[in-house]
C-alpha cells in the first residue's frame, strides 16, 4: 500500500514541478485547501489498489513516515510561539490549549468509553487523545485577509499550534498506557520505556533548538534555515538515542521558538512550508490507509464521531473561552472555527500501524478514521460561512457599539 501511496506522490510531484512557479505555487495552496478530495481520492487509490490485489508494504514503513511528517507539523507548531508569553500574547489561545483542549480530551475520552463498546478504557483516551491534535482551520489565511479583530487572528494563527505542541505528549503518553506490556513484564513496562524517550527526546530536541536560535539571532539572514536544520537533526538524532521522533522535533520547535529573535514573519514562513507540503500528503496517505475503514464502522460509531466533531468539541473550547474578554460573537467563531481533528490526527493514527500491542487496535483506527473524516468535512463545509457570519456580526456590533455611545 505504501508503494501506492508513493507512485502517486512521485507523479503529483512531477506534475507540479513541470508547471511555472505561479502556477506551482497556486498548485501548492490549492492541495493544501482541498483536505477532503485528497482523503477521497486516497480512498478510491486504495479501493483500487486492493481489486487488484497488489502486495502491501511492511507497517514498519507506513509507521515510519508517518512519525516523520507528524515530527515535521510538531516542530513548525512549536515554533509558532514562545510558551512563557502564550498567556500574555495571546490569553484566548492559552485558555485553549490548557483548558479547552484537556477538557475536550476527558469528555471525548469518556464518551468513546461509553458509546463504543469495542473500545477499551484505555483505547477510548488513545481515541480521544488522537483526535485532540487538531489542525483543521483550513482557510486560516482567510481570516487573517479578512478586516476580524487583531485579537480574533493572534487567535486563529496560534491556538492550534499551542494545542498540537503542547499535545503530543499527552497523546504519546495515552499511546503507552493503551500498549499491553510483554507477556512476563510488568503492566507498567510500555509507560515507563516511553517516560524514558520523553527524557532523551526533549534534552536532544531541546539542546538543537536552543543552538539554532542562539546562532540565528548572531545570524538573523539564517534563522530560518538553523531552525529547520535543528528540526531534521532532532528527528535524525532520536532514532539513535532510543528517544521519539516526534517529541524530539517538538522540544526543538519550543526551545528555538522561546528563544529566537527572529521576526513573525520567519515563524510563519515554516508553518506555511509545513502546511503546503506536509498536510496534503498526510490527507491522501489518510485516505490510502485508513479510508477504506470507514465502510467497517457501525452506528455507535458513527454517533460518536458526529459528535466528537461537533458538541463534544464545541463545547470545551466555548467553556474555556467564557473568561476571555473577546466579544461574544468571536467567541462563538473561535468554539466553531478550530478544534476539529486534522493532519497532525491523522498522522497519529497512522503512526499506530507499527503498534499491535495497542488494546483494540482495530477499533481505534476504525473509530478514529471515521471521527478524523467527519471533522475535516465539517471543518471544510462550515469555515467560510462561519467567517461571512462573523463578519456580519461584528459589523453589526459596531453600530450598536456607536448608536450606545
């Protein structure tokens, strides 16, 4: 399966690279907009790849190239902000990432537990912990362009980027709990191997980082060159010292992105690399991969993503926003507008393929494929029309604000 995701990959390439750079460029920005007809067209690659009855790659590999596109999104992510200032730079995208996102992760968790019976405690929290990694705002250069409050676009630029970094941890960690340990180990064997990466990952990632931004602040021209240097180093390094790939790049994006000097501009500049690349492969290797999983699911399971991508997910993030001094109608944009399960979730899951000690494997990739669909459709249909309303609305704020005065 692999080899198909790769023959099709090395064509798109191809293809793109023979065209003009506008039209690369415009190429580029169109396949990273259309999430969904890539997983669509991945599904239909492996309906097709199947009927045939071509041979299938290890899942070592699938793995593997999985952990390094998710390194690749969690060191741009990290690098977006600086963790010590997130609350006073941007407090509604701090209240999200550590109160929005955990209490997402305990209602979606429970909920798993609950309406899904093939799932275990466990694996309902790895479910949970998955679809936690959000990247879904797909038209966030639409808000950014669009005349919204400056408060409403620091929002939109960093929340997700503080929730994915902050994040994978959490969601490595769940991956540990929900292994089984090796017959004759104690239960606690795959909790404590993974503590053990965590320490050798963020003090790798950790000291590359800090290199690269203490060199690129002597040499501000190649900032963001050290930086992505430091992120493929972290990933080469990790395998090596026995720690994970994709904490490793993280702890790296954190330290250059707390002590950098470089301008918003450079930060911005990698996650737009990463988005343009990155996420397009991650949604058709999706659809290749976990698409035809969809036609396995039940009704409970069914229930469970419509609901993980909409109340469950609404719910937390307006909650946590309750005490921000955004105006009510933001608010309700920013509860509507992110928080859906993207790339970075449907990497996660992926990288689970190199994993059958999970419990309930089968039903975690089931489940999780069908709630990662769901929310990149629901993300897709309701993103511009939620930004038309906002427009709208602050609008007419305004002239209430002005008749009052």
């Amino acid at each position: 399966m692999v080899l198909a995701i790769a023959a099709a990959l090395c064509a798109a390439t191809f293809l793109i690279l023979r065209l003009p750079g506008a039209r690369r460029s415009r190429a580029l920005d169109w396949a990273a907009c259309a999430p969904a007809l890539l997983i669509a067209l991945g599904a239909l690659a492996s309906l097709i790849w199947r009927a045939a009855g071509l041979p299938f790659a290890p899942s070592e590999w699938t793995a593997a190239g999985a952990d390094i596109l998710l390194a690749a999104l969690a060191f741009v992510a990290a690098a977006q902000f600086r963790i010590t200032r997130l609350a006073s730079v941007c407090p509604a995208s701090f209240r999200l990432a550590l109160g929005g996102a955990p209490l997402f992760l305990i209602v979606c968790g429970l909920a798993a537990f609950i309406l899904v019976p093939q799932l275990s405690f466990s694996a309902a929290f790895l479910v949970a912990g998955a679809l936690t990694l959000n990247g879904a705002a797909f038209d966030r250069r639409a808000v950014i362009d669009a005349p919204a409050p400056a408060t409403l676009k620091s929002a939109v630029r960093l929340e997700s980027a503080a929730i994915l970094a902050l994040g994978i941890p959490v969601a490595v960690m769940l991956e540990a709990i929900a292994t089984a340990a090796p017959q004759g180990m104690p239960l606690i064997t795959p909790v404590f191997e993974a503590a053990r990466g965590f320490l050798f990952a963020f003090t790798a990632g950790g000291v590359l980082g800090l290199g690269a931004a203490m060199l690129g602040n002597r040499r501000r021209k190649h900032a963001g060159a050290l930086a992505g240097a430091a992120g493929f180093a972290a990933m080469l390094l990790a395998p090596v010292i026995g720690a994970h790939v994709v904490i490793a790049a993280a702890a790296a994006g954190l330290l250059w992105g707390e002590e950098t000097r470089a301008p918003v501009t450079t930060r911005v500049r990698l996650r737009r690399l990463a988005e343009r690349n990155a996420a397009p492969v991650a949604y058709f290797a999706f659809g290749v991969l976990l698409g035809p999983r969809l036609l396995q699911a039940d009704l409970l399971s069914v229930v469970f993503a419509i609901a993980a991508v909409t109340v469950m997910r609404v719910g937390p993030r307006l909650f946590s926003l309750k005490k921000t001094t955004l105006p009510r109608e933001s608010q309700m944009f920013l509860a509507w507008f992110g928080g859906a399960p993207g790339a970075a979730s449907a990497l996660f899951l992926i990288s689970l393929f190199d994993a059958p000690s999970i419990v309930a494997q089968d039903a975690v990739l089931t489940v999780g494929a069908l709630a990662v669909t769901f929310g990149v459709v629901a993300a897709r249909l309701t993103s511009r029309p939620l930004i038309k309303l906002l427009l709208k609305e602050t609008a007419l704020a305004k002239k209430r604000a002005r008749f009052a005065g």
